[in-house]
C-alpha cells in the first residue's frame, strides 16, 4: 500500500492516519483517502496496469489496501459492451453499456467490498457487518465467507426474496430491520460504537468508497484509454456517482488518459430521488425523503453523499433525471430485449433516464457514452411480475402449438 498517504476531511481538509474512521472529529466531515500522486505518476503506466490481473487488483495501487491481504473473489473486469442495438432505438451512435451484473454476487459492490474486507483483514477485524438495501449484504456475505470472517449484515425488512437468499446462502447472519434504509443505517451506526465490527459502509466507509473508483478505471481502459464523453449511474448515497468522476480525474492526473471532458448524468426513481429533486430546484441543499419506489437498491431518503454528488453534477455540465416505477420497469425490459442484459431496479432506472436524457437531446447522438448496469435481474424478479407475457400452453402436437401461435397473433419464420 505504498500509495495511500492519510485520511483527510473532505470540509475542513484535516488529515488523519490510515485507520477505522470515517468522520472528522474537527468539523464532523466524512473522510476520504488521500494519495501520492507524484510517486504514484512516476510508478504507475499503461503497461503496468495491463500486466495485471482482469479482475479490480488490477488497479491495486490506485487503492488504499495491501493486495497481500485481499480477500478475492474475483470482482471486477466486468464486459463493456458496445449496445448498437439500443442505441439505434434511442438515436445514439456511439451508445456503451457496462455490465457490471457480471460480478460474482451480481452487482457492482463486490468492488467496494473487496477493497473494504481487504482493509478489514488488515485491521485484524473478525467480524464484517454492513447497512444493505439488498446487494451489498449479498457482497458482505460472499467476502466474508471467503475470508473465514463473521458477518452480520442489516436490511429493511420488506427486501426483495432474491436478495434475502443471496445473503443467507454464505452463512451471515442476516437481521431484518422494522423501517427503511435510513432506519437500518442509524442502527448500524450506533452498532459500531458498540461492536468492534468492520461495518463496511460505516467505519470502513472511506476505504469501501475507493473501490467504486475501479468502474471508471475499467472503463476508459476498455476505450482504448479514453475517458468517455457522457456517462449515466444510478444515484442512491451518490457514493458510486462522485468516485467513478474522482477515478476519472485521477486517470488524467496521473496522464494515463488526456483531460476529462465527461458530462456526468445522475438517475434516480422518482419515489426516492432527493439528489435529482435538489438539481432540478437549483439548490445544493438534500431534503430527505422517505422512499416510495421499486427500486429498493437506490431507496436512500438521506443520500450521505448528496452534496458532493451535485457538486460533480455542476462540474462537468451533467444532467439528473428521475423515472417513475412503470418507467423503470419499461427501462428493464427494454435493455434486455435490445441487448440481452437483464438488470435489476437500478438498471431500470439507468435506461429509463438514458432515454429520456436522448429524447431530450441532452445527450448528442454522437456523444460516446456509457451507461452503468449496477446489478442483476434475478434478484429483483418481483418488480416485473404482471409486466412478461405469459408462456404459451400447448399440448405435445405442431397442430397445438400452432393454433396457439395463431390465437397469439404471433408469426412463424423460416421454412419447414
């Protein structure tokens, strides 16, 4: 871990050593990992990079843990995959989609997890625990499995059944909370006052947050080390929105792509949107809010990072869009009879804005752009029940089936 230097107050700019904490004791900002970059410059190279392994340790010197520790398995290197199709139904010519539903617990937060436990491990932590709408205590549980740790994640109790057993599966210990996300995370933050727990988005937050920088990495590499012109990522803390633009600067910081010019656009479901809400008041003041929505990923009433979310958003001359529940579910559907991508909520989301942001002509059709795919479909299979056709019922004969085609008024290509 050559690279990482401190902690520092992203208010009052405060440093403090490479420990559990997450707050500044000064001011009450939250803290964030500071780098040497000019060692960092005179070490790290394309080349380097290249050689390593396709997986996030890939860029394991841009992050503040030591890879000896790492507790792996395997996240990251996720496909970026030219969407010619959708982009045709939407008018854009040069229309990318990063399908991080490839992860090993399907979702982008084993980024975030991995680099978290690893840091844990460092510690001497025997035990993760996290705050979770569902995909992160998937994650948390995986790594912990990995590592022979203790986990205890904490979720709403009205959480999606597919994201319940994708907890339970690895053995964590899983504690359904009576109330929401903003319920569940006040508990946890009391907890680890209590418990000498890794709470991974708590005390660990600073490290956990690192690892999100790893999609923007992965992204301009897959572009032949170039930073995209417009991108579209799913808000929740807007944790995930601010690091993929910090991962993004540190790429041109460190001249491993030119000067970023990436309009960053942020999307939220309409029944939780406190980030979009704000940007369309033209204030920089987050109003909580409590979560009405499908999305149960993004349903975040008191964003942590709202703020510095719309700071980014102001910085690089990007858009907030928010999508109602039919529209998410329209989103869904869409990306995966366009392009064979089957996404949770917060895809949904991503694509319903995309298309409005197209329609609206805030993205230019030539504009080389990607949109974030942040989890997989399976787990959240309730939000699109009633919105599939049903399957046909044949008896075991062609004279069945196709008179069921018929009353279907579907066609029958090819010949016999």
């Amino acid at each position: 871990m050559p690279f990482a230097k401190a902690l520092r107050c992203r208010e009052c700019g405060r440093e403090y050593p490479l420990e559990p904490l997450h707050v500044c004791e000064f001011c009450f900002g939250p803290l964030e990992v500071s780098y040497d970059y000019e060692t960092m410059h005179r070490n790290i190279t394309r080349e380097t990079i290249e050689r390593g392994p396709n997986s996030v340790w890939r860029y394991a010197d841009f992050l503040p843990c030591d890879p000896e520790y790492a507790v792996d398995i395997n996240a990251g290197f996720t496909p970026l995959i030219r969407a010619k199709n959708l982009g045709e139904h939407l008018g854009l010519k040069h229309l990318y989609v990063k399908n991080d539903c490839a992860n090993p617990t399907w979702s982008f937060k084993d980024r975030v997890v991995t680099v978290a436990a690893t840091r844990a491990r460092q510690f001497g932590f025997q035990t993760l625990a996290c705050a979770s709408t569902g995909n992160l205590a998937n994650s948390v549980s995986a790594h912990a499995a990995r590592a022979g740790l203790d986990a205890y994640v904490f979720i709403p109790s009205d959480l999606e059944r597919g994201k319940i057993v994708g907890s339970s599966i690895y053995g964590a210990t899983l504690v359904a909370v009576d109330g929401n996300y903003d319920d569940v995370n006040r508990l946890c933050s009391e907890l680890a006052d209590t418990y000498p727990w890794a709470f991974v988005n708590i005390n660990m937050r600073p490290y956990y947050a690192e690892g999100s920088k790893t999609l923007a990495y992965e992204v301009a590499e897959q572009l032949g080390w170039r930073a995209p012109e417009h991108v579209v990522v799913p808000m929740a803390s807007g944790s995930l929105y601010v690091k993929i633009w910090k991962g993004l600067q540190e790429m041109a910081r460190l001249w491993l792509i030119d000067s970023v010019q990436t309009k960053m656009s942020g999307a939220q479901a309409r029944g939780c949107s406190p980030i979009v809400t704000a940007a369309e008041a033209g204030t920089m003041n987050i109003r909580p809010v409590r979560p009405n929505t499908i999305a149960k990923s993004l349903a975040i009433g008191n964003p942590a990072d709202g703020y510095y979310a719309l700071q980014v958003m102001q910085e690089s001359g990007g858009h907030a869009v928010a999508s109602e529940d039919g529209e998410i579910v329209a989103g869904i559907t869409l990306l995966a009879e366009s392009e064979g991508i089957f996404a949770e909520t917060a895809g949904g989301v991503v694509i319903a804005g995309l298309t409005k942001l197209a329609r609206e002509g805030k993205i230019a059709p030539d504009e080389l752009t990607v949109a974030y795919i942040t989890g997989g479909g399976l787990k959240t299979q309730e939000a699109i029940e009633g919105a599939l056709a049903e399957p046909l019922h044949v008896e075991p004969t062609i004279a069945s089936f196709e008179a069921s085609v018929q009353r279907q008024g579907l066609a029958l290509s090819g010949n016999r």
